[in-house]
C-alpha cells in the first residue's frame, strides 16, 4: 500500500520567518495530497491540498508544491505568526483499492516569538 | 466548524466492553470516513461508507465494524474493546466518493479503555 514519509518531525522557527515541511510518497498512482493543520485536542483542519495535474498551489501565506517524478510534495508557511503553531500533517490518496487517505506521521510547528 | 458532528466527545469503558461511536457528516455530503488517531499508530483509514454502502476498507480489525444508515448518519461499533483501543475516532465526510475530493473532520471522539 501506500506509505508517506513526513520530516521533520519538529520544526522551530523565529516569527516571521518561513516554514517549509516535506513529505515523500511510495505510490507513483497516488493524485490527491491534502495537508492539515490540527492543534491540541482539536480535529484535522484542511488548510491547502493539491492535485497531480497541478505543480504549485498558493493560498495567502501557505503554499504547496508537487514534484510527480520524485514523488514529494511539500508545504511552505511564509511570514509566520504565532497561531500557525500546530501539528501539521501530509497525507496522499492511494490508488491500491482503499479509499481513505494515508497519512505522515505529522510535524510539529512551534513559532518563537 | 467543519459541519461535521460527532458524539459522544469522551468515552470512558472497560476492557472488553462495546461501544458505538456516532457520526453525522455535513449537508449534502454522501461520504463519510472513519480515522483512528492514536501516538503510537498516528492517524490510520478504518472504513469509508458512500451513500449507504461500504465503499473502501483499511486498516480496520475484525472487532470493528460500521454502517451508514439511510440519513447519512454512521455509526462506528468497536466491541471486545483492548487497551490498545484507546484512541481519538475521527470521522470525515466528504461530497463525493472519489479519491480526490476535500474531506471534513469532525471534532472526534476520545475513547479511554480502562
């Protein structure tokens, strides 16, 4: 089945700088690659996602881009603040007849003030 | 507020006890999926329904089943409940029950097996 690799597993970052979080995916079938964003306790919350068709994506501050042949898509979070302190998970739709998404093991985002 | 809705929020049980965990997805949505979120396994697939039917099974045990009733509402069954049970249920829905279409997360379901 599919697998996602997903670093770093932390990430500090001074406030204001930017974040960039990789994820590599096994499944050369795989064409849908959403990231969440989940704080403590909370639920999964979809911030940005990308399809095969497409080489980047951009809403606002957050940007996503897909490279099919090397089989990695990452985020990138421009000019951060404090509340995009999360864990942020990638995840990938796998074409190997099960529906669900199969998901990193998450990075954790911690912006210093 | 995703408009997905899901109870109860906490459930404390006993080893080998069965639950039902319940789901209702947003408006309009015919899909919904079931995650399970725990440390050690991070966040894995158990089951997709789409419009009453199942439609895709992952990581789920056999003690583990789930139905999706004619209101779009589901249901999650876990029974011979372990510690290892213990965990955040998540549901999903989605509009469609393709692959690559935006799913919603409810607020989850903190099962605690003692």
């Amino acid at each position: 089945g599919e697998n996602v690799e997903q670093h770093p597993s932390t990430l500090s970052v001074q406030e204001g700088d930017s974040a960039v979080i990789k994820c590599t995916y096994s499944d050369s079938a795989s064409n849908y690659f959403p990231w969440y964003k989940q704080e403590l306790g909370k639920r999964p919350q979809l911030i940005i996602d990308i399809r095969s068709n497409v080489g980047e994506k951009k809403d606002q501050r957050i940007a996503v881009t897909l490279n099919k042949t090397a089989k990695h898509f990452s985020l990138h979070i421009t000019e951060t603040q404090p509340e995009d302190s999360a864990v942020y998970f990638c995840a990938a739709s796998w074409f190997g007849g099960a529906d669900g998404l199969t998901f990193g093991k998450g990075t954790h985002l911690i912006i210093q003030p | 507020d995703s408009g997905v809705t899901q109870t109860p929020k906490h459930l404390i049980t006993a080893t080998g006890q069965r639950v039902t965990l319940r789901c209702s997805p947003r408006s309009g949505d015919l899909s919904v999926y079931w995650y399970q979120q725990s440390l050690d396994q991070g966040l894995q697939f158990l089951i997709q329904y789409y419009n009453g039917e199942e439609r895709a099974k992952g990581n789920i045990l056999e003690r583990f089943s789930a139905q999706q009733f004619p209101d779009l509402h589901s249901e999650l069954n876990l029974s011979s409940l372990e510690l290892g049970d213990s965990a955040l249920y998540f549901c999903a829905s989605s509009s469609s029950g393709l692959r690559d279409y935006e799913q919603y997360f409810g607020p989850g379901t903190r099962l605690t097996v003692t």
